[in-house]
C-alpha cells in the first residue's frame, strides 16, 4: 500500500488529492496545519508527503525541514502557488523532491506522484 | 486753430520770445522817451533863449519911435515884425493891461486877459496887484487853436531917463514899469518835428523788435524749438517700446548731451529689459521643467503606490483563489471520467476546466505583476536575453507570419543589472503585443542602441511594430494594471504595466510612440554597468 500524506489547511486541496488519488490505489491521509502532519509523523513516516508551502501556523519550509529531520526517506511534494516558485525552489535545495503549481490538474497530481514513488 | 496758436503759445520759444520782447519794448519806450524828452527840454531852452531876443529886437526897433511918440511908426514896426515867419503875433500894453500896439490890429484898445501868465507872471493875485511872485514868469507854453504849441513871452518896459526927460513928457520919472512885450511865438515847426521824430522813432523801436523777435526765434527755434522736439518724440518712440531709436542731436551744447545721454539710457533700458525677458523666459522654463519634474514624480509615486497596493491585493486573492481552483479543476477532471466521453456533459464539463484554467491564468499574471519588486539582482547580458527570446518566440505558431527586422549588435555586449527572467518576461511581453497588434501578421523591428542620459549610459532596445497602433486617449493608461485593448481572454492588461514596473524598479524607462494606423514603438531604456564597457 503506498501511503500518501497531504498537509495544507485548505480543505478542497486535501478533498481534490484524497479523491484523485485514492482510485489509483493510494492510501491518502490528511492533515489541516503543518502541526497535525508532523504530529501524524512522529507515529509514522510516510513514504510521500504533499506539502502546501503557504500555512498559517507554521511555514511549508519550516515544516520539510521538521520532516526532513524525522523520516530521512520521505519524498515531499510541494505544494505552491504562483508567486512561490522561487520559494519552491529554496525548498527543492532544502530537500523536497518537487513541486506542483496550484490549480493543478488530476493528471499532473498523479503524474508527479507516480514519479516520486518509481525513483 | 485756437488749440494750434494755444499750443505755439506754450512752446519754450514762444515764452522766451514773449518774455524778451516785452522787456526789449519796455526798454525801447523808456530809451525813446527818454531822448524824446531831453530834447523837448532842450528845443524848449532854445525857443526861450530866441524869444528873449526877439524881445530885445522888438525893443530895440521901437525904441526911437517910443522916445518921439511916432504911434503910427511903432505900429507900422509890430507889423513889420510879425510878418517873419513863426510870429504869431506881437503886442504893446501898459501896467493895467490896455493894449496900445498889436501885430493883429483888432487887439488895439482890448484888455489882456489877466488870468494868463500876462499878469500872474509876476502878480499873484489880480485884486490885489501888490503881492508880487518871488520868482516872476516871464514865458508859458500853450496850446493854440489850431492845435500846436506856442510860446507866449511878456517882457516889462522899465522906465529909464531917456523916457521921463523925453518931449512928450507922457510917463512920469517915479513910474517904474512903463508897459509890456508880449510875443506869441509858434511852436508849430517844433511840434511837426517832433512829431515825425516820434514817429520815426516809433518804427525803429517797432522795426528793432521785430527784427530782435524774429532772430531769436529762429536762433531759439534752431538750438531749443527742434532738438527738444526731436527728444521729445524720440523718448514717445522709446516708451512705445523702440529701444533702438537714437535721438541723434550733434548741438554739443546741454540739450545735445541730454539727447546722447537719453539715447544711451535707452540703450540701458533695452538692455536690461532683454536681460530681464532673458530672465523670465529662463524662469518659466524652469519653473515648467519643474512643475513636470514634479508631476512626473508624483504621477509616478502615485503608479507605484498604486501598484504596490494593487499587488498585495492581487497576492493575495489570487493565492485565496487558486486553492479553490483547484478544486473545481480537480473535480471537474473527475467527473469528466465519468460521462461517456464525446457527450453534452463531456463538452460542458471541458467548458468548466477550460474557464478554470483560464482562472488560473489571470492568477498566475496577477501574481507576477505583484512580484514586480524582484529579489535577485545580478548583471546580465541584454544582447544574449533578447536574442534568445526572439529565438524562443520565432518558433511559436502565432510568429510564423511575422518577418522580424533584427538590429541588434553584439558587440558592444550590454550589461544591465537585473533579473534574466524577469528581462526575458519583458521581451517576450513586447513581441507579444507586437503580435497581437498587427493580427499577428507583418514586421517586428527590434534594435539596441546605446545612448546617454544625464551622461549616464543607457541600453536603448527597440521593438516596433507596423499595427494598428494605439490611439491618443489610451495613451496615458498604456502603464495602468488591467488597461487592455485585447480582446476578451486574450490579455490580462498586466504585461505592460508589470514590465514597466520593472524597468522603472531598475533605474530605466519605458517610452511609447505610436501612430494610429501606422504602427507602434515602444523604447525600454536601463542602465548599463559602467565597469563593464
């Protein structure tokens, strides 16, 4: 079972990626602030985490380093909006696999996803 | 005619000639009365001194006849006498005024008349006959019926031995005085003398006057009359504002220099009120310059505040935005898996996605035009970026019926100090608009330049188009976030404003020319790095 984890604290994105990817045989748990996701990591590591860049309580970026520290193998998506590409960026040097550009299609989502778990 | 002679009567000449004129004719008067005077004394003088011997000649010739009592002799001798010219007549007669004898035989046996000097000569009073005068009057000048002067003289007849021991025995020896002369004599030659002296006179004061008059009038019209005149409409044409005018008055005397000093303060005046022109015009350009320096400024700080609000604003909707986009993109995409494919709600549904993406697509401009304020600075080559972009856009199906015009040297390499792909947005941006306005169908020119502003060097890079070009009115909104003139979907009306919020963030400028009909310009100026060159 390939588990997924997506934190961003809006509720359509959590929605749109549970329902993208659960046909495709992933198992999609959620978290709605950076907080509750690492929480869910201290049980257990996720091979592959979707992180919104842009939270209230806590940065994306604070949040991948945190993750980065807990479970060295996860790949961590992230997820952003326009205007932080160069944010996206810092983050891809800080580690994260790669990202998507919010509104996103289904089939970028699943492409991105389908990648990070063959590599 | 009044105001004319009022006029002349005012004039500087008219005065001097009037004021010399008078005093000359008060002068002349005094000096012709004057000899008129001393010489009525003198011919006065002589006529008494004649008569006085007349008198003695008419004693003298009656002598004889008076001694021998010949009455008929002595008359016979006054009229003898009388006949000489000037004698108006001649008469005997005794103490109490009898007339014995007379030239005019019908006086003889009248009485003299007492109240002429005849008897007041000598009496004071005819009542009383022996109040004599102290000074006794011998002569008196009247005037005689015919309206000239004579001079009466009366001479006593003093008795003496001769007469009392003469025969006849007619006068006793205690008689003191036995009669008197009287002689009137004319002045009427005198008086016709004088008279044409006076007139002659006259005529030379007249004559001296008038000559005097009219030479100094002239002399005065000559040195005063016409150089003041000349002044005077010299200075009328210096105040209508002919500061060339020269009043050239070569008199070398005082209203000469007054001219050459009028004429050089004229000089003065023009000088000075040409520096002063000078002045204003160099203050009004400055004071324009900087009314539209200022405007600049403030239209300037107004765009970017303008544009910096509408940026955090724009941020963060369009951030808000995309989440929920996502959603109807995402859903959407679900759905579609779900209708038969090739269906109505296959097509409708596509609708949906497409408008999203659409959606996604203003976001994604807005949120450049609100990360205008770049971050990262570094020097880049704007031959390399421009040639690359043009590269990139030659490629693209909506540049395929564009001929491009290239200009652009690569040696100088322009540096710039910026971000390559913000720059590369830029350019792009403009071949875009270039291409949309000329339907995507004639020729892009596109040249660098270097040129100097406020001896600072600049990289000029051209992009004209031959369009429709851009109308008076939208040209002061060309720079204004979400202006566009494109069709619906087709533009966001962020690029322009975004390029040139960057440029300007940079140091440079963005210029527009356009005709309408004709084509476009647009002209992005950034510094270049000096070090570099």
């Amino acid at each position: 079972m390939k588990k997924i984890l997506v934190i961003d604290d809006e509720d359509i994105i959590r929605i749109s990626c549970e329902r993208v990817l659960a046909p495709h045989g992933y198992q999609v748990s959620v978290a709605a602030s950076g907080m509750a996701g690492l929480e869910l990591l201290e049980k257990e590591c996720f091979p592959l985490i979707l992180l919104d860049l842009k939270m209230p309580d806590m940065d994306g970026i604070e949040v991948l380093k945190e993750i980065k520290k807990r479970c060295l193998d996860a790949k961590v998506i992230m997820v952003t909006g326009y205007s932080t590409v160069e944010t996206a960026v810092k983050a891809l040097k800080l580690g994260a696999f790669n990202y998507i550009e919010k509104p996103f299609a289904p089939d970028t989502l699943l492409d991105a996803v389908r990648e990070a778990f063959n590599t | 005619m009044g105001d004319v002679l009022r006029r002349y009567y005012r004039t500087l000449a008219a005065k001097l000639i009037i004021a010399v004129g008078l005093l000359m004719l008060v002068g002349s008067f005094v000096f012709w009365y004057a000899i008129l005077y001393k010489q009525e004394k003198d011919l006065q003088s002589i006529a008494v001194r004649y008569s006085d011997s007349f008198i003695k000649f008419v004693k003298e010739r009656t002598y004889s006849g008076m001694l021998t009592a010949q009455r008929p002799l002595i008359q016979q001798t006054l009229e003898d006498i009388s006949i000489a010219e000037s004698i108006e007549g001649v008469s005997i007669f005794n103490h109490e005024g009898a007339t014995f004898f007379s030239s005019k035989k019908e006086d003889i046996g009248k009485l003299v008349n007492k109240e002429t000097i005849t008897c007041k000569g000598c009496h004071l009073e005819i009542e009383k006959p022996v109040r004599l005068m102290p000074y006794p009057q011998k002569w008196t000048i009247y005037k005689n019926d015919k309206g000239f002067r004579t001079l009466k003289v009366v001479e006593p007849i003093y008795n003496e031995p001769s007469c009392y021991t003469a025969k006849c025995h007619f006068h006793a020896p205690e008689q003191k005085i036995l009669g008197f002369i009287e002689a009137n004599l004319s002045l009427a030659l005198i008086d016709k003398a004088e008279f044409r002296q006076g007139i002659a006179l006259t005529g030379y004061v007249l004559i001296f006057f008038l000559a005097i008059s009219a030479s100094l009038g002239i002399v005065l019209y000559k040195i005063v009359s016409k150089p003041v005149s000349q002044l005077v409409s010299g200075m009328e044409k210096v105040a209508k504002g002919d500061f060339e005018h020269s009043v050239d008055i070569k008199t070398g005397d005082e209203i000469g220099a007054l001219a050459d000093a009028f004429t050089l303060m004229a000089k003065d005046i023009k000088a000075a009120k040409e520096q002063q022109e000078q002045w204003t015009h160099k203050l009004e350009a400055e004071v324009a310059k900087k009314a539209e320096e200022i405007q600049k400024t403030h239209a300037g700080m107004l765009q970017t505040e303008k544009l910096a609000s509408l940026g955090r604003m724009a941020a963060g909707v369009a951030h808000e935005i995309n989440n929920p986009l996502t959603g109807i993109v995402t859903f959407a995409h679900l759905m579609l898996r779900r209708v038969p494919p090739d269906s109505e709600d296959a097509e409708d549904l596509k609708v949906i996605i497409e408008q999203a993406e659409r959606c996604a697509k203003i976001i994604r401009g807005l949120l450049t035009f609100a990360r205008a304020t770049p971050s990262e600075k570094a020097e880049v080559v704007i031959n390399d970026i421009l040639s690359r972009t043009i590269y990139m856009v030659k490629n693209q199906e909506k540049f395929h019926n564009i001929k491009f015009n290239i200009n652009i040297d690569d040696s100088p390499r322009f540096i710039a100090v910026g971000d390559l792909s913000q720059y590369q947005q830029i350019f792009l941006n403009m071949l875009i608009n270039a291409a949309d306005a000329m339907n995507e169908r004639g020729v892009v020119t596109i040249a660098t330049r270097k040129i100097i502003i406020n001896d600072k060097p600049f990289v000029e890079i051209e992009f004209t188009d031959t369009g429709c070009g851009i109308p008076e009115e939208d040209m002061d909104k060309l720079f204004e976030p979400f202006f566009t003139t494109k069709p619906v979907g087709k533009g966001t009306g962020l690029g322009l404003s975004v390029s040139h919020g960057i440029v300007k963030h940079y140091g440079g400028e963005v210029l527009v020319k356009s005709a309408v009909g004709k084509g476009t310009s647009f002209f992005i100026r950034l510094p270049l790095v000096e070090s570099v060159l």
